[in-house]
C-alpha cells in the first residue's frame, strides 16, 4: 500500500520528492514537502484514492509557518504527511474545504490562533475565540491582529428571515451536555440550519504543553476528556514514550489495557444514561450510575481518583495492581455480562426509543469520510476503523477482539455499536487478565528530565469517542515546541449541521445525543 | 348557622362547603403526589427517595411548599405582564370545576349535574388557554415552542378522549356521573369496554402531559416548556394544576370503566380514592419508565390510530345497543 501511493502520489505531483519515513519513529510512512498547488493536488489525489484528512496543524517554527496535513487511511495503514511552508509576515494558504468537508473547522482555528488567511473558505470567523483577543495566541513571538482582521474573525452574526427565528440550543442547555451551543435557525419546528459556537471551554491547553515539561503536562489530558480520561493518559504517556524511544515493562502494559478499557466502559453507560435522558427517559441514567460506580471504586483503589485519572508514567504505571483489584475487575465482568440483557429490554426493544432513533442523523459512509469522523459513529456508519487494531499501543496487539460494526449509520447504530463496545471491552479486559505476566511496572532508567530526539510524531490512540492524534514537535528540549491535540468530539461534532438540517429539533437532541460529545475535549 | 342557610339557600351553602372541601382536597392531594412521585421515582431508580423530612420524607412536600412560598415572586423583564400574571392563575379555574360534579362517594358529590361530563370535557379544555397564555406572555422561544405543541397535542387528544367515552354514555344512557357509576352494579364498563378504556387511558396521559406525551414542557429540548420563566409560587400553582390533573384524569376513568366509588365492605370512598390512586401510580410509572414520543409520532398516533379506532369502537357499541 505504502510503495504504492508512493508511486502514484510522485506521478500525481510531478518532481516533488517524497520520503519514507521510519513509521515506529514519526507514525506515517510518507512524508512530502509541497507548494500550494501541489498541495491541492495532493489533496484531490487522496481524496481520490478514499483517504481521509485526519488532522490540520500548524507549527510557528519562526522564520516560517508550517502547515502539516496528515492524510490517512480507513481500511489499511497508510499515513502521509504533507507540509507547506508559509511566510510569517503575511501568511496565506489555499483551502481544502471544499474537498475535504473536515477542513472547513481545522482551518478556522488555525485562522484565529495563528493568523494564516485561507483562500477561499468560505466562513474564516471566530471558533473558539472571542472579540477582544488582540494578538494570534499560537504565535511564538507576538503578532498583534490588525484591525480588518478583528472584524472579519468576529462577522458572524445570527440574522432572522422572514419566517424563521432563532434559537440557542446552549451554551446553558440541558441536552449539550456541557457549554456548547449551537444557534438553530428554525422554521417552526424544523431546522434550517445549524451553526456550532465553540470555545465555552477553551483552556488554550496546546499552549500550556509548551509552557512546561512533558511530565508537568501529565494532569492536563484527562481534563480535556474527563469521560474518557484513562485514554488521553495513554495517549499522551505512550506518545512521549514513543518518541523518546522508552520500553515499558509487559505487566504495565497489560494493566493499560485493563484500566483504559474499564474507563472506555464507564464512559460507554454514561454516553448511555444521558441519550436516554435526553430522549425523556429519566430512570436509566441512574441504572447505569449503578453500573458505573463499580468501575470508580475498582480504578479508584489503584489510582487514587475517581474521574481525572493520572494513572500512567512515562515508563509504565504510577501504582501496581494488587488482588483486589483483579478480584474487583472479575467481579465487575461478571456483573455486567448479566446487565446487557436488561438495557436490551428496557431501551434497545423499547418501541419508543427505536421510533425516535432509526432513521435519525444517517451517516453515509462517504460523508464520514469527508468529515472524518471516528470512533463510534464511524463504525455505526458501517467502518470497520479502530485505532486499537489498526496501530495498536499498549498490549492491544495481543488482544483478540472483533469490530462492532453498523448497517445503517442511524442514530440506532450508534447505540447498538456502542453497547456491543462495551462487550467486547469485557472480552479484552478479560485476556489482559489472564495473561497479566508477573515483573515490575516501570521502566528502568526512565530520566527525570525527558528530552526526545529533535523531530515530529503523529501518534494515534482509539478513545471512547474516537480517533485522538497527538502531533509533537520536540526541539530536543524538556517541553514540547508545539503539541497538537487532534481529538475525536471535534470532527465527530463538525458533522452536526449537516444532520441537523431539515429535521425537527427533537431530532436534533437525538442526533447531538447519539455523537457523544465532550465538550471540554472540543474546546480544549 | 341556620341563619346562613335560610339567607342563602341550602343548595349555595352546599356548593361553597363543597367547593372549600375541594380546595382543601386539592392541595392535600398534590402534596401526596409530589411525596409519591419522588418516592416512586426513587425505587425505580435503584433509589430511596425522600426521608429525611419527617416519617418517610412525609413531610418533605409541606417543606418544598414552604420554601416555594418564601420565594421572590421575579417577573422577567419583557413579558405580557397581564398573561404572565394571569396564566397560572386561569390554569387553576377548570381543575376546580371539574371536581364539582365527581362523585366520591354516594352521597360525596358537591352538584351532580345531568351534564356533568360535559362540565368536565368543556372546562379541562379551557387548561390549554391558559398554556398558551403563559408559553406566549412570558416572551421566551422554548415557552412559546412548548405552548404551541401543547395547543396541538390537546386538540388532537381531546376527540379520542371524547370519543372513548361516549360509547359508556350509551350504554349508561346518561351524562350525569352518578348515573353512569350506578348503571356499574355487577358488572364494570371496562369489561364491555377495554378498547374504549385503553383508548381513553392514553388519552388521558397525553391530556395531563405525561410522559411519554410531554412534549410541551420536554426538558431536553425546551429546557421546561411553557413554564420556563415561572418561578416561586407561580411555578408551584402550574405544578399543583399538573398533579390534579392527573387525578382528575384517573378519577373520570374509575367513574366511567371502573366502578366508580362502588365495591364490597370498604366505605365507597375507599374504594374510589384506592382505584384513583392505583391508576395514577400507572401514569407516574409509565413516566419513569418510557422515553418521549416526537411530535409527528404523537399526532400520527391520534389521528391515524387513535381516533379510527374510537369511531369503530363507537359504532359497533352503537350497532349493538340497538339490535
């Protein structure tokens, strides 16, 4: 697959020299550098060849601006990256919205943050900023905005029409669960169109990656998704380690897979608790509390915390598990293996529910392409695409487990994908268990102060909610030049207008319900 | 005393006694239903529900009534002042009314009139004004989205509503309730009638806004419906309309298909407060049990199930009572 798109993207771009790039080392095989044109080339070819844009970053590298897309790839592993180098003083690149629907945000947030003007996008405004930011906060050295730009960031204004009005589902909504809005255009009851405001949460958390030392950052990640917390640990602890080339002993591995896919499990009842309750059904939420309390009281044993665990170091794990928790985890299995017969009876057979959810926000499988989502929703959409399998981290290459996969990218699919999720979460937790080897739990000779090798890496984790890329650039420094969080609720929520258009506004609930959205972790 | 009565006539004391027994019974009845829709609520939900206030967490509705009361009474700024104040006031009207003609008991009635489901049907729709009125006056998008589902959904559920009772009409030969609950000596309505009583229960459900029928008030969508700006004791006066309601509701279902007040050994009374009571468990568990119809599907479903299926229901019982 790799020498092939090799071959054809030097024939597709003609002359541009295009690399192969240790994989283990930078996590993509290609690598090319590429003039705007070239770049919409590229773009075209891979959109040709059935790629997705996975991610947009832009690096300040000070004598120049760096725009890097990763294009990767849903049914085998091939990524390549492409960069195009900008001037600082007045940076300008064209626009992939128009082939890649994902682009379309991607690009909006490099305008605010960095100030690069994408030619012809269609809508460069304000998404996670705010008037009366006066500088790009991204930058490395202070650039102040200019007045123009100031008002053409902040042009969006909601406008009614004749017959339409407005309404703000959010920021203080009790279906966004969280502060998102989104401003519903409405014809009476049905949606005509649906504008996303972000930003409600914005911590700026890539700048504060390059204000302290990777292991100072190490409390940042589970905040950002507090539902699936465990996973943007790995994410980031497994990423650094990859990049400073850290072995990590077998048991700690094993013990990663366990507790990120207790916290996958816990974060799969609460998505199911609250689409439930934003369907007017009440009771589940507090069944699956039930079901999910076990969880806490196991993790919380080793980790110490019940939410925002930091549970991961760099080189292995901050505390071994002892019997307890192994007994408490096993205790769990059972339990919950005997609780999937009763959700089946008292929501995925309730007549009600399937009437509200069938049908409802179908994702094609083109369009998920398009918009790259992840996760969940790609496979309700009939993707059989998890990272767990595709690039494995942690002991998730020895696991056995099958994909759950949907037909018909409904709303129904996204529950029955994510119910089955939780079974097969059982099934691996199960095997770690059994071959949970005997050793220690962290790395020998892990240095205090880490220092990765100057040079990039796009590394991939599966969350609960999807795909999460961590792009870091080390400048052979103890903290990262510039950390990128490519996290899933972002695409996964760029797909929400289109759906929501022309359907009524409970259907919008159940559409925003069955993307599982957190929006700390959108607005980062 | 006497002097009242011989002043004002038996039959107006009689009325205005009654009407201050119904008040009093009104009140009563909502604090016993908040208590048993949390209580409920809390042991389906793997919980225990109130307890702390008094002897089960009895007294817990008399502390929530108290708080409710010590309430700033807030007027937002840009509402239809004389709607907004008037609205849950109004919701209040046709919920007394309607206890005026329900027989409790034998003798237990404040005026048995020869009309008096007519009573009920025509002042239970009067409610849906004073819906509109608050969802329009109090100026917000959520309210007024939930007062105009609440108007459509009233309309259409109050013809199967109607049309489920009159085959117990014909069969009574009366529109009076006392009437209709003797004509149920040995033998219920709802045994001759099951589809009329289904028809009618769900109905009814739609009619009070229950789940799965709330859509006026769907707290994931229109963040409370219709009563969104109401705060304090304004907001308790809707709620207080909800819950009697509901028992109204089950009350004309006991009268009409169950037998009314009539049973063996127990005072009827007894019997009528306990069949009530038992249906309006029903409508409190349904509510913590199913999730919410869409607004189509809830029309869809009175308009093309429903109704069909009450004329039918209408005409077999009428074809049958003539032959």
């Amino acid at each position: 697959m790799v020498e092939k798109i090799k071959a054809e993207l030097g024939a597709a771009l003609g002359g541009v020299e295009i690399r192969e790039t240790e994989y283990r080392e930078r996590g993509y095989h290609l690598s090319c550098e590429a003039s705007p044109g070239e770049l919409l080339k590229a773009a075209r070819f891979f959109d040709e060849c059935g790629f997705y844009l996975a991610a947009i970053v832009c690096v300040d590298y000070r004598e120049y601006l760096e725009l890097v897309y990763i294009f990767a790839n849903h049914s085998a592993l091939c990524k390549t990256k492409v960069t195009l180098k900008l001037d600082p003083a007045k940076p300008a690149a064209p626009t992939l919205s128009a082939i890649f629907d994902c682009a379309y945000w991607h690009e909006r947030e490099i305008r605010e943050f960095y100030g690069v003007l994408f030619d012809g996008h269609p809508n460069l405004t304000y998404l996670f900023l705010h008037e009366g930011i006066d500088a790009y906060p991204l930058r490395k050295e202070q650039v102040l905005l200019a007045d123009e730009d100031k008002k053409a960031l902040g042009a969006f204004r909601p406008e009614e029409g004749e017959d339409t009005f407005f309404v703000n589902l959010g920021p203080q909504h009790p279906s966004t669960h969280g502060v998102l809005r989104v401003v519903l255009k409405m014809d009476g009851e049905y949606i005509q169109s649906a504008e996303p405001v972000l930003g409600y949460l914005h911590r700026m958390h890539e700048k504060m990656a390059e204000n302290r030392s990777y292991l100072q950052f190490l409390p940042n990640p589970s905040r950002m998704d507090y539902l699936g917390a465990m996973s943007f640990n790995l994410g980031h602890v497994t990423a650094v380690e990859r990049l400073c080339g850290i072995a990590v002993p077998d048991r700690a591995n094993c013990v990663r897979v366990i507790a990120t896919e207790l916290n996958r499990i816990s974060s799969h009842l609460l998505w199911l608790g609250a689409y439930l309750a934003d369907l007017g059904a009440l009771t589940p939420f507090l069944f699956v509390f039930d079901d999910r309390e076990q969880i806490n009281d196991v993790l919380e044993a080793v980790t110490g915390s019940r939410l925002t665990y930091c549970y991961f170091r760099f080189g292995g794990l901050y505390n071994d598990v002892d019997e307890a928790f192994i007994a408490g985890t096993k205790a769990f299995i059972e339990r919950m293996r005997g609780r999937f017969g009763l959700y089946e009876k008292l929501v995925g057979g309730n007549v009600i529910f399937i009437n509200r959810t069938r049908g409802i926000g179908v994702i094609e499988k083109e369009r998920a392409r398009k918009y790259a989502v992840s996760g969940p929703v790609l496979r309700g959409a009939g993707i059989a695409m998890d990272m767990r399998k595709a690039e494995p981290c942690a002991a998730y290459s020895e696991m056995d487990f099958d994909i759950p996969v949907g037909t018909r990218g409904d709303a129904l699919d996204m529950y029955r994908v994510r119910v089955r999720e939780m079974g097969t979460a059982l099934d691996i937790i199960e095997q770690a268990l059994a071959r949970l080897p005997d050793g220690p739990v962290m790395a020998e000779k892990v240095p205090k102060k880490l220092k990765p090798p100057k040079g990039d890496l796009y590394h991939t984790v599966e969350t609960p909610r999807g795909e999460l890329g961590i792009y870091i650039v080390s400048d052979e420094s103890d903290r990262p030049y510039r950390m990128k969080w490519r996290v899933p609720s972002f695409s996964n929520l760029m797909i929400f207008p289109e759906l929501a258009r022309g359907n009524l506004l409970a259907d919008a609930v159940a559409i925003l319900g069955s993307l599982d959205l957190v929006i700390p972790e959108i607005d980062r | 005393m006497e002097k009242i009565i011989s002043i004002m006539g038996w039959e107006t004391v009689k009325t205005i006694v009654g009407l201050v027994g119904v008040l009093i019974f009104v009140v009563f009845n909502a604090l016993i239903l908040t208590w048993a829709e949390r209580k409920v609520a809390g042991h389906m939900q793997r919980r225990i529900g109130p307890k702390e206030v008094g002897p089960f967490g009895l007294i817990q509705p008399i502390a929530d009534a108290i708080k409710l009361l010590g309430k700033e009474i807030l007027t937002p700024r840009e509402v239809d002042r004389p709607l907004y104040w008037l609205a849950p006031v109004l919701i209040f009207v046709p919920v007394l009314v309607s206890f005026v003609v329900i027989p409790f008991d034998a003798s237990l009635q404040v005026r048995d009139m020869n009309a008096g489901i007519l009573v009920i049907l025509a002042f239970s729709s009067l409610s849906v004004l004073s819906i509109l009125m608050a969802g329009w006056g109090s100026n917000n998008k959520y309210a007024l989205i939930g007062a105009i589902r609440s108007v459509a959904q009233n309309i259409a559920y109050e013809i199967p509503l109607l049309l489920a009772l009159l085959p117990v009409i014909m069969m009574a030969n009366s529109f009076s309730l006392k009437a209709i609950v003797e004509a149920q000596q040995g033998l219920w309505f709802v045994v001759c009638q099951p589809i009329a009583f289904f028809i009618y229960f769900i109905a009814a459900v739609a009619e009070t806004n229950r789940t799965p029928f709330d859509l006026p008030e769907a707290e994931s969508e229109l963040v409370a419906g219709y009563h969104t700006e109401y705060s304090g004791m304004r907001f308790a006066l809707f709620f207080l309309a909800e819950y009697t309601n509901i028992f109204i509701v089950s009350a004309i279902a006991v009268t009409f298909f169950l037998g009314g007040y009539q049973g063996p050994f127990l005072p009827g009374i007894v019997w009528f407060l306990l069949k009530s009571y038992c249906l309006v468990f029903v409508i409190i568990w349904l509510r913590w049990t199913y999730p919410r119809v869409r607004f189509d599907q809830l029309l869809n479903l009175s308009w093309k199930a429903l109704i069909p299926l009450a004329f039918i229901n209408l005409l077999v019982t009428g074809g049958l009572l003539k032959l």
